[in-house]
C-alpha cells in the first residue's frame, strides 16, 4: 500500500525537485554507487511549479505497489531535475529500483553541505519539520513504521529546497560512477 500526500503549492521555477527518504546503512568502503546500495527508499517526493506530491511506502519493505509508483512516476517528471544531494539520490534509485536518471542541477554548493546550514545562512524557514534537516531522526522514524511525521519532514525539504534554488540558483551536479552491487 502507498500512502499518497499532495499539496497545490505555487513556485516560480522551471523543472522538478526530487527528495527522497530512506533506510539502511551506506556501504562508506565505497565512493561510487556502491555505497548507497543498501539504502532502500520508503519516501519518494518531488515538487514542481504547480504543487508537491509525495509517495509513502506504508510497510518497512517497500512494496511492488511503490516501486511501481516511483518508477511511473519519474518518467513523467517535468525537466530540468534538481536534488539537494544528486549522488544520494541517483545512487538510491540505481541500487533499489533500477532506475537511472541524471540531474540537470544540484542544490548545495558542495557535496558536504548540510541542509540545515542552507537553510539558516539563506533565512529559510523551517515548513514544520519535525526532525529539523536531521535525516538520521526521519530513518528513526520509518524503521518504527511512523510515516505522518517522516511524510512532514519530506514536505518540508522539498519546501526548503524549492526555496534554496530561487534563493542561490543551481550547480553543476557531482559524478557518480554506477556500479552493479557486487562490481
């Protein structure tokens, strides 16, 4: 079962922002794809110029249902695309759905940037987040089976980085080599 959340929401920019939510570990031993390989992603959300639509994976395990949605889904996605974290996102959807797709523009100015410092030093606001840009708390969450306030928190991220594009713009997205999980 997918729960589904959208919200008629009007910004000012061409393309999609894709922000996604997830479970598992990173495989550190690895700096291409391989270490996003045990991620699974329970939460996949994307907002355009015309509102937000976020898909939640009801069960621990992501169902056929929601990879099937995802997968629907991502084709259909009006371009440009943007995500905070290019490689998070890329590596995740290769690795758990087979899915590979590229990114016109990444939103933080580098790969170690945190969100919540974006977020502070741009004067954005927070859009109810619960977790605060702690993703590590949202994995918490979803690994218990609480959806609603994981559901909060991918709202508001897609909220800030809306907000972080038409504050700072885009850049060029980092590589990333993909690599089959046993490469």
């Amino acid at each position: 079962m997918v729960i589904v959340y959208s919200e008629v929401v009007k910004s000012d920019f061409e393309g999609t922002i894709i922000d996604i939510e997830t479970i598992g570990d990173f495989c550190r031993e690895h700096r291409d794809s391989r270490e996003y390989h045990k991620l699974i992603p329970l939460i996949f959300g994307y907002i355009d110029r015309n509102g937000l639509k976020i898909y939640c994976s009801k069960k621990i395990e992501p169902t056929r249902n929601f990879k099937d949605t995802v997968a629907r889904t991502i084709p259909n996605l009006k371009t440009p695309l943007y995500a905070f974290q290019c490689c998070f996102e890329r590596g995740v959807l290769y690795h758990s759905l087979g899915i590979t797709i590229s990114f016109d523009g990444e939103l933080n100015k580098d790969k170690k940037e945190w969100k919540g410092n974006a977020v502070a030093s741009l004067g954005i606001e927070n859009y109810d987040d619960p977790f605060s840009d702690i993703g590590r708390k949202c994995k918490e969450e979803l690994e218990k089976g609480n959806t609603e306030p994981c559901i909060k928190h991918n709202r508001s991220c897609l909220l800030k980085e809306r907000d972080i594009l038409l504050k700072r713009g885009f850049r060029t997205p980092d590589g990333l080599e993909l690599f089959d999980d046993k490469a």
